[in-house]
C-alpha cells in the first residue's frame, strides 16, 4: 500500500473510532519501525457489546471505502478484537482488558527509535 493509501486508510479508522464513540484512541506510528503495518491504533468500548458493534462496523467501513478484506480476531467474546486492515491494525478492548495488556506500553518506543521489550527497555 502507498503511503498516502495508508495515510488515508488511518484517517479512516480514526474518524469512525470517535463516530462510534470508541474511548482513549491511541494511535501508534509504525511506520518505518515495523514491517507488519504502518499504524498501530488501541481504542476502548465501554462494554463487550461496544467492542463488538464498533469492529464489526470498522471492518465494514474499511471493506466499503475499497481498502480491501480485513481479518477479525477475538469477535465473539469482544473482550479484545484485534482488526487486521493491512497497514493499519486496531486493537479494541474492554477498559479492563485493555489496562491488563497495556499494549500500548509494550509497543511504546525508547529514544532510539528501538520497541521497547516488555519493561527492559
């Protein structure tokens, strides 16, 4: 995908996050530091049932707009969807699930530039 088809596929997830009142939208840019996608984005939904409609509807979005097929994990429990769009990949999670994870810590980068390793870095 070209930067600027990524660019706009990001723009994409994060306007339908907060159209879907998806809570603490944290975007993480990968590009150039990772070679599975370009954008890292964690959001949280109040509830299981709010997890499940906003991926369901994300992934729909994403197939609508002509960014191609996406992949769903974690769907029929909707404690932690991970959504696979190619160069953007959403995490969406229960508040509680979500702070037990932390992904975002784990995926943080240290001053280097380097991903930080689970809490050595």
């Amino acid at each position: 995908m070209t930067d600027d088809r990524s660019d706009a596929l990001h723009a994409l997830v994060m306007q339908q996050l907060d159209d879907d009142q998806a809570q603490d939208i944290v975007s993480i840019d990968l590009a150039g530091k990772s070679s599975m996608a370009d954008h890292m984005v964690v959001a949280s939904g109040r509830s299981t049932r709010q997890v499940a409609s906003i991926a369901q509807k994300l992934a729909e979005k994403i197939k609508q707009d002509g960014y191609g097929s996406v992949r769903l994990e974690g769907l029929p429990a909707a404690d932690w969807v991970v959504i696979d769009a190619g160069d953007v990949v959403i995490h969406l999670f229960r508040p509680e699930v979500r702070s037990f994870y932390n992904i975002e810590r784990m995926w943080s980068f240290g001053e280097n530039g380097q991903i930080a390793a689970g809490g050595n870095a």
